[in-house]
C-alpha cells in the first residue's frame, strides 16, 4: 500500500487537465532500476504466440493456389492485410491456411495466432469476446486483467499490436461479426481467414482479398489417393482411382478417407470397394439432400466408411458425436462411450487410422466438424433419446468427480457443499498436486463450459448446477472470468429450475467473487446479498456468515467502511458460536483490515493477534497466517517499527516458502517494498518494486500493480528523478482508473500534484489536486480526512 502521510487533496472545481485522463489500456510502464522507463500496455510485456498447429500430413498440390495466396498476401494496406479462403466443406481450406502460414511465418517475428472459431460445429461457435480473450491471454494479458466488455478487449488487442508484425489465422469462420473484433488493423500485420461463405462484408469495408478454393484436380486427386496407398497397393487401373476420386468429388477430406479405406484393404480389388461407394453415393441421392453435390458425396464417404467399422469402433464414433465440447481426451470418450478407458484407447487408434477421428496431443483428440455432424447424425439415428441422455449423464458426472478431486488438492477453505454426487463409472482424474490440477483446468476450459449448458438443455440440472458450484475453487485460482460468470449463471439458473435455494445461494456466491475479481463491485454485492437472503430464510447461519463475510470484502474493497465492519462483527458474532469456529480466524483478520484502512491502528494489532491465536488453536492450514502476518507488518511500517516489521515479513515468508504458494510470495514481495521504501532505503526499494512487477504479471491485478507504480514514483522522486517518478505516478493512475479505485486513484493523484508542483508545472499540479479531492468526497475515515488536509496544505504552499 502507498503511505498515506504522502498524498492528500483540495477543494478545486476547476476542469481536470485532458493529461491525467486515460482509457484502461493506454501505455503503463515498467522500468529498468538502472536507467529509463520502458513502456509496456496493460501492465506487462507482450508475449510472442506460437499458436500455429502443425501442417497437415501429405498435402498434395494446390501450387497455383499457394501462389495467388502468396501474392495476396504480400499487398500493402494501411489497416493490415486480410485474405479469406473460402470453399466448400471439406476442400482443404484449413490445411492450405497452415501451409501457407508455416511458409510465412518467418516474415512475422512477433508471433502467430490461430483459433478455430467453430463456425460450422455442432455446438454455438466460438464468440468473438471468447475469441480475444484467448489471444490476449495468449499475448501475455492475464486472466484477471481482462477487460469484460468486447469492445475494451477489441481495443486492448490492437493496442498490444501496435507497431507488430502478427500473422493471425481465424479458422471456420461462419460470419464477418464473428472476425471484424479479431483484425488487428496494423498495416504489417497479416490475417487469413478460413470459411464456406464469401465473407463480403470484409471486402467491402475492411478490404480483404478472396481466394475461392475449388476442387482438386483430376491429377491432384489421383497424386493425394495414390501417396496414400502407395505403401499398400500396386497395380491399381488408372481409371479406377480417377472414378474412386470423382466419388469423393475430389474433396481431400473424402479422398484421405478413401484412400486410408484402401489402403487398409490391400487384398480387395478397387472395383469392389467403388462398387460398394457407389451404392452408398446412390444411396444418398435417392434422400434428395440439399447442401449439394461435394457434401452428398462427403456424406456417402463417411457412411461408406462408418458402416464397415467394427460395431465397438462404431458405436464410440458415433457417441463421440454426442460430447459436446471441441476436443476430448481418453476418459471422457470412455465415459461417452460406456467402456473402461484401456478398452476404448484402441478404438479411438483405429478411428484415427480410418482419418475418422484427428489426434491432437498424447491421448487427446477431436473431429473434423462435418465429421462429427456425421457421427451425432449417426447417434441420432441409432441411439435412444435415453441412452443419448444417459451418454451426457456419464460424462458430465465424470467432470464434475474430476473437478472435484481438482479442488481437493487446493485445501480450499469454505468449499462448497454439493450434496450428493452422482456416480461416475470411468475413474475420475488423480492430480499429483495443484498445478496438475491446474493444468488439467486449463486444457479442459472449453469442454467444461459446452457440458454445462448441453447438461442444462437435456434437463440434467441437478448435475448443470454442481459442476459450476464444484468449479468455484479452480475459477478462483485461475480466474477464468469469461467461463466463470457464464458457467455460474447456467448453474444458477438450473438450481432455479430445480427449486433448490440452497443451490442457488452457492451460485449466487461464485457469482459474486467472480464479478469482485472482475472489479464490478456494484454487481458482486447484489449477488452477495441474494445469496445471504437465501440463507437466511433457510436459517442457513454458516452460508450467512459466509455470505456476510464476502459482502464485507466487497464493501471493504469499496472503501465503505462502516458498512464493511457491520458486515464482519456478523461474522464474528457467528464464529463464538459453537461448531463455528473455522470463522473466528478471517473475521478477526478482516476487522483487523477495516481498523488499518481507517488509520485506526492500535485496535487492529489485538484483532490480528487473535487470529494468529485462533489458527494456531484450530490447527489451520499454514497459509492462513500470512495474510495475518503482513498485516502486523504493515502497522509496524506505518509506525516507523521497521525492524519488527521486517520480523513479521520474515515469518511469513518462511510459510511461502515451504508452500510454493505464488500469490502470497507476491504480497511478501510487495510489503517488502513499501518497507524499504518507508525506512529510506530508496533504491532498494526499486529493485524491489521492480521484482514484484515481473512476478505480477503472471496474475495481472491492476490494483496491485498501480500500488507498486505508484510506490516506485514515491521512490524516484525522493531520488530526485522528477521526470520517471511523474511516468510511473501516472501509470499507476490509469491502472485506478480501469476498474475503478477513487481512494487509490486520488492517492496516485495526490503524489502527482507534489511532483508537480516540484517541477513548477502549477496547471497540472491544480488539476491533479482537484480530481483528488473530488474523487475523496464520498469517504469519511480518518486517513481521507488527513489527505484532504494534507492537499489543503498543497494548495496553500502553491499560492505562496
């Protein structure tokens, strides 16, 4: 926290000055403690994405295309160039876009983006706020300072681009809405678009190019057929392979089938195998389908080949289609498929050997999306509407066990009660520690958000609510804010649904932390409150101390004081209670924080030596005394107790540091600063400030980071580097702006009205104070009033 003895405001009406503006993602900056400032957006460096997947095996031909691609691309534009590859289902369109890309990407250094937007799948495609989020993240924007609102992310987006050479791919791309937020708009920067449809809005306003992906060749198709069963078959009539590819219509997808069919059949005569694709390309004929030739033939391909599968290989292909999200692993088509996971390896082999089924990863697959519109059209045919059901079932009951055994590492306080889980007939994940949990998390994000909302429309609520409710304690460490609210929210409203209001209390919990990581405060107490309402007329007196007690850190993030120590004293009052003692520790802890907040400090150490008691009493996790400990040492600093207050870090560190545990390490590291910082030791302080930083960028909290900006400021100033503390003092203010922090950002304010007023700039030294002291009107604690008095005196010394 930044020492309040320094910042106070004034009572000025005047216009603040258009300089202390900003939006949230203008520059901030990090700086090198052995000389200048080096600017960075959104509180840290931009990564270098290499998202591109691998280019696809034996690609035959399309040279002409290659080269007008080629040409295309390299056109100059003042926005950035776009090129849509538009064609058929099944053409080849994604294997030309990474051919192309693989042979470009040397020419863009700082980095590739790819997402596959989903456009043509089964399930909704892919949002494009869904979409940036992924590429932010992907760019070195975390999680938890992600903007909410796509137009802020669009924004951000092309603000990390600025001045980059990126080569983004958008693959399936259904609509111009689901592109235009994802163009860069940077003249060297280069887009390629995959899609069935012409895309013409982009040409029309944003300039692209178009490249029309027709058919193979005749010899293309017959050099593609003929690379894949060259190994197998000699001998074949030339004229049997021609007609085996104008069956297939010339589609690579329908080809590698083929020809994989072949292949694998090297004693049968290809007359026989036309012969039998023939019928079942007349077959699709006679049902007069209206997506038109190349897909009737796509279609009779994949019958052909489905129905000559093993009944096991088929009945998994078919029940892959019914798993709803983009990608799978073993267990959950283990689970999809009502077979142990050693069984089913193998078929899932044979599904990939037929190019049925794609590999992605060690035991991780997916579906081309006509391949697996085929497969859920396939279960729709031969499948019951309850065993389609009873599939769901399984596979989310496995998630929402593997999920919970996810959570179980973390040693969670307070986890969510669940009731009774129904069973899961595939093992559920074991995780060594919470990092492969972790882990685990992150690769199944999208999968466990399409289950979700499938499990919901199949009427599955009870299930629909308690993987969300089950998630809580993985959003919270990872902060997936996107997944958490909308998850939370199919959660709650099948809980609604369902009737249960304990349910729905839970939801509107998760609710609640998630929207306060998100900085919407106004939005995290309402869900607060719902939640202890519910509770209360259930008599639910633990989930009203909990929902009491995080309505009391949405207040006290607010600064509503007042508010926020009613709000823990009803914690409290609840932890003496018999059999409620695992609250007694965090409420103490939090009335402790109020008391320092106010500057009312005598009062808080007694609080947090409670707690300290109280942890040790009950045998707590050790983690829970750090956040105790640097309390006490935060009112040894502000007491000028420098050496006990280096104590106090000392002991928490030591916990840290047996545990690994990466955001308490990070709040040592910034209490250490603001430490150095107050006794003095100015340049020790930099080097400090500048360590947490880079540790914080992995967790991206703008509050933290604007305390440590604005923490070195203090500290360069009092170094006499009058220019960078003025940078960094207002780097700190546009990160308090976005969300908003009106205490801390008249704080920031403040310090920039003396830095100011040091170099004789009065303009801006008046209308920093004036926003300050505007900004300071709501609060009435004893530490506003001193910055206000503290901002009076400015302005006094000022006229002067």
């Amino acid at each position: 926290m930044t020492d309040e003895n320094h910042v106070t405001a004034r009572p000025n009406p005047a216009a603040v000055s258009s300089s202390l503006s900003g939006t949230a993602h203008d520059v901030v900056q990090a700086r090198d403690v052995h000389g200048g400032i080096h600017f960075h957006h959104a509180g840290s460096p931009p990564q270098v994405p290499r998202q591109l997947p691998g280019e696809a095996r034996g690609f035959i031909g399309r040279e002409e295309e290659l080269q007008r691609l080629h040409a295309l691309a390299a056109q100059d534009s003042d926005t950035g160039t776009v090129v849509v590859i538009a064609g058929t289902a099944g053409a080849g369109k994604t294997a030309l876009a990474l051919r192309l890309a693989h042979r470009l990407r040397d020419r863009y250094p700082d980095g590739q983006l790819f997402v596959n937007l989903h456009g043509y799948d089964t399930g909704p495609p892919l949002a494009p706020q869904r979409a940036l989020g992924r590429f932010l993240r992907a760019l070195g924007v975390a999680s938890q300072a992600l903007p909410m609102e796509l137009e802020e992310r669009a924004e951000l987006y092309r603000s990390l681009l600025a001045g980059r050479r990126i080569l983004v791919v958008l693959d399936n791309a259904a609509t111009v809405g689901q592109i235009r937020a994802l163009l860069p708009g940077e003249p060297d920067c280069l887009v390629l678009v995959t899609s069935r449809s012409r895309l013409s809005g982009l040409a029309a306003r944003d300039g692209a190019q178009r490249l029309t992906l027709g058919l193979l060749s005749e010899p293309q198709a017959l050099a593609l057929v003929e690379a894949n069963t060259a190994a197998y078959r000699q001998g074949d009539d030339q004229g049997q392979v021609a007609e085996l590819a104008r069956l297939c219509a010339y589609l690579p997808l329908a080809l590698r089938i083929a020809a994989e069919r072949a292949a694998a059949r090297p004693w049968m005569p290809l007359h026989t195998l036309i012969e039998d694709l023939r019928d079942e390309s007349a077959l699709w004929d006679a049902l007069s389908t209206e997506d038109g030739e190349e897909a009737d033939a796509v279609r009779a391909v994949f019958a052909w080949s489905y129905r000559v599968l093993p009944p096991a290989a088929a009945r998994v292909f078919r029940r892959l289609g019914l798993h709803p999200g983009p990608h799978f692993a073993v267990p959950a088509a283990a689970a999809v498929a009502d077979q142990q996971p050693d069984g089913v390896s193998g078929l899932l082999d044979l599904l990939v050997g037929a190019h049925l089924l794609e590999q992605t990863g060690q035991q991780r697959y997916q579906f081309h999306d006509l391949l697996r519109a085929y497969a859920a059209d396939q279960a729709r045919r031969e499948e019951s509407t309850d065993e389609r059901r009873a599939a769901l079932a399984r596979l989310a009951a496995w998630y929402l066990h593997s999920v919970v055994a996810a959570v179980g590492v973390a040693d969670t306080f307070n986890p969510p009660e669940l009731g009774p889980l129904p069973e899961s007939v595939i093992a559920p994940m074991r995780f060594a520690d919470y990092a492969a949990a972790l882990g685990w998390h992150r690769a199944e994000q999208a999968n466990l958000l399409a289950v979700v909302r499938a499990a919901a429309e199949a009427g599955l609520d009870q299930l629909a609510w308690q993987l969300p409710a089950a998630l809580h304690g993985l959003h919270v460490a990872r902060n997936p804010l996107d997944d958490w609210t909308q998850l939370a929210t199919l959660g709650l409203e099948a809980a609604r649904r369902l009737g249960d209001r304990r349910a729905q209390a839970v939801l509107h919990e998760s609710l609640g932390i998630a929207w306060t990581a998100a900085g919407r405060l106004e939005q995290a107490a309402s869900q607060h409150r719902a939640a202890f309402a519910l509770r209360d007329e259930l008599a639910d007196r633990p989930g009203m101390a909990a929902s009491g007690h995080h309505l009391g850190l949405v207040q006290l993030k607010s600064r509503q004081l007042d508010e926020a120590l009613v709000s823990f004293e009803q914690t409290l009052d609840f932890a003496r209670r018999p059999g409620n003692d695992a609250w007694r520790a965090p409420a103490l802890c939090c009335l402790a924080y109020v008391h320092v907040e106010a500057g009312d400090l005598e009062p808080a150490v007694d609080l947090v030596e409670q707690s300290l008691a109280a942890l040790e009493h009950q045998s707590a996790p050790a983690y829970l005394q750090v956040d105790p400990l640097l309390l006490l040492a935060r009112v040894d600093r502000e007491s000028s107790r420098y050496d006990r207050a280096a104590g106090h870090l000392d002991r928490a560190a030591a916990i840290v540091d047996q545990l690994d545990h990466t955001a308490l390490g990070h709040a040592v590291l910034l209490e250490r600063a603001e430490l150095a910082r107050a006794n003095g030791r100015h340049e020790q302080a930099l080097e400090l400030y500048w360590q947490y930083q880079n540790a914080e960028r992995s967790a991206g909290d703008p509050a933290h980071q604007a305390v440590a900006y604005d923490g070195t400021g203090l500290s360069l100033r009092a170094l006499g580097r009058l220019p960078e503390a003025i940078e960094f003092h207002l780097a700190a203010a546009v990160l308090n702006r976005h969300p908003p922090s009106p205490w801390q950002l008249a704080a920031t304010l403040s310090h920039l009205a003396e830095a100011f007023e040091q170099t004789a700039d009065d303009g801006r030294a008046d209308a920093a104070r004036a926003e300050a002291y505007s900004l300071l009107e709501p609060f009435t604690d004893a530490r506003t009033a001193a910055m206000r008095e503290h901002l009076r005196s400015l302005e006094q010394r000022t006229a002067t």
